[in-house]
C-alpha cells in the first residue's frame, strides 16, 4: 500500500479489519471495544490487586520440583523416579513445614528456594482437573473422570476453563473479568493482559484481553509514519468520513478501530515512561514476559485501574527426552525470572498486590521412560508474592508405583482440584461467594473452596 493509492471503501475496511486483528479474538471486535470505554486518568487506587498466570506449556514435572526429603518419602520418591531421581547435594532445604514434613528444591532453583523460604510462595501438592473427587477405585471404574485425560490440547483448556464438560469453553480468567472487571471503572484498559499471545484463560463471555508482545506495543503499520505521514493522513480522512458519513455498522468499526489506536498510542506514551526496577533481569524469554507485566504494572495510573489479571508463557515441558538437561534449564530460568519479578513488585510498593501463580496442561509420569517421562495428571503448582502464606498445601501423594495414588504407570491421581487452586486466588481478587459459584462451576463438589494459602 502507498500513500498515493485511490483508497474505496472497502480497501479502507480491509485495512482497519487488519489494524484491529490485534486487538479482537475470535470472540468479537465489539467484545474489545466494550473494554475500552474512554475514560478521564486517575490516581491507581489503594486496593490494587493483580494476579500473573504462568504456564507452563507442556507438562511440568512439578515432583521434580517439589521433592520430599525426610527418610520415607525420600526412599519411595527415589525408588519410583530411578534415572530421574535427584540425589541429596542436588537438591535446595525448604524450612521446614508448620507440621514439620521437609521438602526440598532442584539446586536448580534458588530463586524459588529464596522465595519459599522468605515465606512469599507457596507449593500445592498434587493439583490437576477434577469433576469431583476422584479415588483409585473411582478411576478403574471410569467414574466421572475428565474428558481426554493426558491430551496436551485438552487438559490446557481444562485447567484454563475449569468447564470439563462444555463444548465451547471460556477461561476462569474471562469469567472473573466478565464479573469483577466493574472494579476498574471506565479505565480504557482491559481488565486482562496476555504478554503471549491468544489464551483461553483470558477469554469470558463479554470480555477479551489486551495483547502485546514482550517488547511492548507496535504502532499500526498505517499510522506509524507520523502525523505528517501521507500515509497516515490518508488513512485518518478515511476514518474520519467514515466515522461522519458511513452505514451504521461502518461507523461502528470505525469507532472501534479509533478506540484501538488511541488506546495503543496511550500505552505506547505511557510505557516510554515505565519502570521495570532497579535489578537485573536475566534475558530469557519469561523473565522478558515478567519485565514486560512489571512495566504495564508500574504505570498503572495512567489508567485508574484496580484490577489486573496477566497471562505469560514459558515452553518446552513436554520433556519425553533429554528431561535432566532440558527440564532443568527451564526450572532455572523460571526460578530466576520470578525472583527478578517479585523483586521488582516490592521495588514499586505493590510486592503485596501482585501474586504470580503456574498452570501447567498436567504432570508427569513417576516413572522413567529411559530418558525422560511421558503425560500424567496430578501435578504441583506454586503462587508467590507478598500476600502468599508460606507452606505446603494439600495432600502430598504416596508415590510409591501401583500405590493408592497411582492410576497406573506413575501417573498420580489429583486429591486437589484446579478449582480450588483458582478459588482461592479469586477470592483474594476480590471475588464474592456467589462469584465464584458462577467462576468455578464445580466448586461446591469439593469439601473447601479456600486452601489458605492467600493472607
């Protein structure tokens, strides 16, 4: 495209179509545009609160990160690991539990060592998706198990929707941005922000979130030249005479289309001016993810707004191979990214309205497949922040092979559900009982929907 060319309409309506693809997802343009009302710029409120989900993409082996280290459990969890089994001087001493079971982290992972044993995370022992809850006796008879259990596609979308059984998902993240996203007013901003790309997660019935890259915002190719721009002023007339003389459905995309833009010039001004904290990030791609979030966190007045749910992923745990090496790095570029994080959130005084939390498709297998594991379904989870109460939560499993908490093949059975996980992050969001009636559709099988581990 040039400035020069004779522009109709419907060469105009094919490039908004493309300026807004960034914005709108397969929900609706409108659904955007219905979350980013204007609106006039005020202070950020005191009751801010904002929750980060990382995911894992994959299957994390979360019982290579979270290991048992008093005598018993330690001698079943080497006896059931073989090859992949972490020996003593390979493993991080957590303090010890309220209770007084012991725990340890891969040497792999300071930075969450550092984190657990500052009482600002938090491990959940042997989470995974749930109808309701599930026995081994329960499992053999193939009584109210989840759909397509140990698929990547489906236990992603699952442990995102917390709808196991319905045929056109949206995430626990929209609902609760569909329900709390009032909180924020008429800030511009959507309540959710993906760092990485589309999400189920992030997707309600009314609301989409706000994409962006780790680098931040790009302007539209059209627009990008400058005011003076030919370009740019031939796309501007455009939308102006459409906005002042097209069909009412033109008139409303244009509308649309204008809101995106000026949405996008606004965070590009305001982030020109944002603070990613004093400390030094490590170059990895999460830890680029979660200085992007703490630049959007750090101008949040310029958009007046109380609520913030942000989505990031790190990739490659599906660790059929090569698990050692390959998990292991990433552990320690997670464990080193959200120490940097949390850091940075004290830094800027909300080190206690934010909380990081991990989702990952499912867990591993106990057992080896020689050189690496293969798909399972209980896993361990982990939240960290300034509001987090430090210890072990749930039940951690007996992980003896063939034991009563193994379906078979090393695969354990949940005895916590993502559901409650997610339950008790909402309601630390800010979401009342009946809220999280309507969030987490098969909260009330379970015997709580507060694990405790948010202050």
């Amino acid at each position: 495209m040039t400035a020069s060319k004779h522009w109709s309409r419907r060469d105009f309506l094919q490039c908004a179509a493309a300026t807004a693809a960034g914005a709108c997802n397969r929900k609706s343009a409108l659904g955007f545009l219905a979350g980013m009302q204007a609106a006039a710029t005020e202070a950020a409120p005191p009751d801010y609160r904002a929750l980060v989900c990382i995911f894992l993409a994959g299957g994390n082996d979360g019982f290579n990160v979270l290991i048992p280290t008093d005598t018993g459990p330690y001698q079943t969890y080497k006896a059931s690991r073989g090859n992949l089994a972490f020996a003593g001087d390979n493993l991080l001493n957590l303090n010890p539990t309220p209770s007084g079971q012991n725990y340890a982290v891969s040497s792999r992972a300071p930075g969450l060592q550092n984190l657990y044993n500052n009482g600002r995370l938090a491990f959940l022992a042997n989470v995974g998706t749930l109808v309701q809850p599930t026995t081994k006796t329960d499992y053999q008879a193939n009584v109210h198990l989840p759909p397509q259990l140990f698929s990547h596609n489906d236990q992603s979308d699952q442990g995102m929707s917390c709808e196991l059984d319905a045929l056109e998902k949206i995430g626990w993240g929209g609902r609760m941005a569909d329900l709390l996203t009032n909180l924020n007013g008429t800030s511009r901003l959507p309540l959710g922000v993906s760092i990485a790309g589309n999400n189920l997660f992030q997707v309600g019935n009314s609301t989409v979130p706000y994409y962006m890259s780790p680098g931040g915002i790009n302007n539209f190719y059209v627009t990008s030249g400058g005011l003076q721009d030919p370009r740019t002023k031939a796309f501007n007339k455009m939308l102006g005479l459409t906005l002042t003389n097209g069909r009412l459905l033109e008139r409303e995309f244009a509308k649309s289309v204008k809101s995106s833009i000026d949405l996008s010039q606004t965070l590009i001004t305001a982030l020109s001016n944002s603070s990613s904290g004093t400390g030094i990030w490590p170059g990895s791609s999460i830890a680029q993810q979660l200085q992007m979030v703490t630049r959007v966190i750090s101008v949040r007045q310029t958009f007046g707004i109380k609520r913030q749910v942000f989505y990031v992923v790190q990739g490659g745990y599906d660790t059929h191979d090569d698990q050692i090496q390959r998990h292991g790095n990433l552990i320690s570029e997670l464990s080193q990214a959200m120490a940097a994080f949390h850091g940075a959130m004290d830094e800027l005084g909300v080190g206690n309205d934010v909380t990081s939390f991990t989702l990952s498709d499912f867990g591993r297998t106990l057992t080896s497949n020689g050189d690496g594991t293969d798909h399972a379904w209980g896993n361990v989870q982990w939240v960290a922040g300034g509001s987090v109460v430090g210890d072990v939560y749930g039940t951690f499993p007996d992980q003896t092979l063939d034991g009563p908490d193994d379906s078979g093949y090393g695969r354990l059975i949940p005895t916590t559900s993502i559901e409650q996980y997610g339950a008790t992050l909402a309601r630390w969001f800010g979401a009342s009982d009946i809220q999280l009636e309507t969030i987490f559709p098969h909260l009330s099988r379970f015997d709580t929907a507060n694990l405790g581990f948010m202050a």
